[in-house]
C-alpha cells in the first residue's frame, strides 16, 4: 500500500443484522457522562487538543477566550480546565471531535467481487486481504454483498461498530444503484409510503433520479434499513433490476473522490459526528 503520511491519506488497499453480530455481539456500555467541573482530574484541556493536532496550547487559549470550545455540551467559560479524553465530549465551533487516540476508524471503497469479512476459508478475496495489518483489532462495521461495491467502515471500535450496525440506531446509508427500465413518476412516493417484501414492509427515508439513459437509469435510495440485499431486493419489487449498486454514504461519512480499493483513516471531526449520531 502507498501512503502518506496524514490522517486523511489515501492509500491502497451485505447487509443483515444477524451477520453483523459476529464482529460486535456486545459493547461495554454506554460511557459515563463526565461532570463539567473545572477542579477535576484529568489532563489540561489546551494540552489534549495541541495533541490532537487541533492547534497550538496558545491559539486553543484563545479560541477558549472566543467561546469557541465546549466540553460535555457546556461552553468552556475559563483557562486550565482538565478534561478526561475518554470520556469526555469536545466540541469545536459545535463540531465534536474525537480525541482519543486508541481507537481508529477507516472509509474503504470496497470494489465489486470482494466478500466483507476479515477472512475466507474458501481462498476468494476479503477485505481483511485489503486492509492487511492496517490496525489490530480492525472489524468492518455491516457488511456489502460481494456484488455490492462502495463505502465499508472499519473501525477498532468495538461499541462504535456494535452500535453503527444495530438497526435500532436508525443509521441512514445512501446507495446509487444503476437500473434498468423507466422510472415511473409515483415511485418515490410509493417507497417512502413502504413496499411489502417477503420478510416484511420496507420504506426508504428518499429517492431520486440521479440520471436516464438509453433505457438505464441512476437512483439513488437513502434507507436505514440493515436486511440482507434490501436494495436490490426493493428495486426489484418494483421492476427495476439493478445491475451496479454502489453505497455512497453511511450517516455523515460520504465516499467522495476515493478510488476503488482505497482506504483512508477518517478525520477526528467526521468519527465525532458518528459517535454523535449514535448517542456516544
């Protein structure tokens, strides 16, 4: 693999619940909120965000002095405040930030062909192959169907990856799939109103044509369901048979610009908002 040497470098490298539950089957608990007193334990907050790369201790005491940093959801009002970085929750300019350096989180544009899991006894290509030694502990958060490329998390985050994948986070992933047929004009109303499948109904959170062509089409489907093929198996219903299935998004990290079969380390603002979006 080439890669360089920052966080957000970019280097070479199925859906069901009940697959998922193999990599995270449970967490440690929810973290114990951390009481906002200035006097406690801990590391010096100007300290933890320097090494987070944040910015230097003097320009993190004025951005303190701006009102622009906030712990546990309470501006922080006064220098030399100590913070637990394990526990507690800072935010910068109201984005929260992950400042913990034990754990790390990946993007990995999965190609088509490559089965999602860390290894095969049957010898065909993993995305364990892809990711190598990248992390200890590294697990894929979900899985895509061999057929299925496009944005996987990874993460050594076992109550991260326990909760991005559990259906009852409702985490919204976003997939363009290419389709064969016509569009009728109704069908985004009909799928945001929920279609009957054979393991039950299953409503999308939108739809869009994204492109028509010589009798293809691009949609693209934002659903926060987690069944095995749902996408295809909705598009399906109602005549429209994919031929490429692509996800693009998985809550607020998008796939962008990656290159099939790159990986980057997700940035300390964009792991904040996943731990955001799951109550961590």
């Amino acid at each position: 693999m080439n890669a360089t040497p920052n966080d957000e470098s970019t280097t070479a490298a199925g859906e069901g619940w009940s697959d998922d539950m193999e990599l995270a089957p449970a967490h440690p608990g929810d973290r114990a909120p951390a009481t906002d007193r200035t006097d406690r334990q801990g590391e010096r907050l100007q300290k933890v965000l320097a090494r987070a790369g944040v910015a230097s201790r003097r320009v993190v005491e004025e951005m303190i002095d701006a009102g622009r940093i906030s712990v546990n959801g309470s501006q922080v009002r006064v220098q030399g405040m100590r913070v637990d970085p394990q526990t507690d929750k800072i935010a910068v300019d109201g984005v929260r930030l992950e400042i913990r350096d034990d754990r790390v989180t990946y993007a990995l544009n999965k190609p088509s062909g490559v089965i999602t899991a860390m290894t095969d006894d049957r010898n065909r290509p993993t995305v364990g192959d892809m990711v190598g030694d990248l992390a200890p502990g590294l697990v894929h958060v979900g899985r895509l169907d061999q057929d299925t490329e496009g944005l996987l998390l990874l993460t050594t985050d076992g109550e991260l990856a326990h909760r991005l994948a559990h259906p009852s986070y409702g985490v919204r992933k976003t997939y363009l799939a290419q389709v064969s047929g016509s569009v009728p004009r109704d069908l985004a109303k009909r799928l945001r109103s929920g279609i009957e499948l054979d393991d039950g109904p299953v409503t999308v959170d939108s739809f869009r044509v994204v492109d028509t062509h010589a009798g293809q089409s691009v949609v693209e489907v934002v659903l926060h369901e987690g069944r095995k093929h749902i996408v295809r198996r909705l598009l399906a219903e109602v005549k429209l048979p994919v031929s490429r299935l692509t996800r693009t998004a998985v809550g607020p990290v998008e796939l962008r610009a990656m290159r099939s079969g790159t990986i980057r380390k997700l940035s300390r603002q964009e792991v904040g908002a996943l731990e955001e979006l799951v109550g961590l």
